[in-house]
C-alpha cells in the first residue's frame, strides 16, 4: 500500500504517475497529506502491534497523542479532497496500485 501512495507524496513524483497511466488529475495537496499521514500511521501501528519490547521507549503517551493529532489531520485533508477526482485516483491507486506497477 506505501508504495501505491509514494507517487502521491510530492507534486514532483505525482505528473509522472499520472500521465504513465493516462489519468488527468492535478497534484492535490491535501491527499499529498492523506497519503503521507496514513502511511506514518501505519507504521505507528506496526510499532504498536509489534515491537512487544519497545527497545526504542517511543511508545508513550505524547507518541499516542501525536498519532491521535495526525489522524485528526488526516481526516481534515480526507474531508477536504474526498469529492475531487484526485481523491477517486488516488483511492483506484490504492486498491489497483499492484496491478499498475507491474
């Protein structure tokens, strides 16, 4: 899933994976954010699920607070773009990204 939102990431990347697949979408700054959030929170979730010792000490309340503040950011940019065009790419991205690649 990271990988099919990497192309998301930046306005630069973007213009290449659009055209590659014959889609015209602007670059959208807010799933810029959406993907950029939920990827970051996916690895919060790995950390949570599975490092059991937490060798790091990352797990704690302020790093439970700052995920609870980029999920609440995440949303805010998904309520924004989720009507865009931008959002259905990205969105089609996700669910046939593996399928594009190869």
């Amino acid at each position: 899933m990271k990988k099919a939102m990497e192309p998301f990431y930046s306005s630069q990347n973007f213009p290449a994976h659009s055209a590659r697949l014959g889609v015209s979408c602007a670059f959208s700054s807010d799933i810029a954010e959406v993907a950029e959030l939920f990827s970051q929170l996916q690895d919060s979730r790995q950390l949570a699920d599975y490092d059991i010792d937490d060798t790091a000490g990352v797990v704690g309340l302020p790093w439970a607070s700052d995920c609870v503040d980029k999920a609440r950011r995440l949303f805010a940019a998904w309520d924004r773009a989720k009507t865009t065009e931008e959002a259905r790419f990205f969105l089609a991205s996700l669910v046939f990204g593996n399928k594009w690649s190869k």
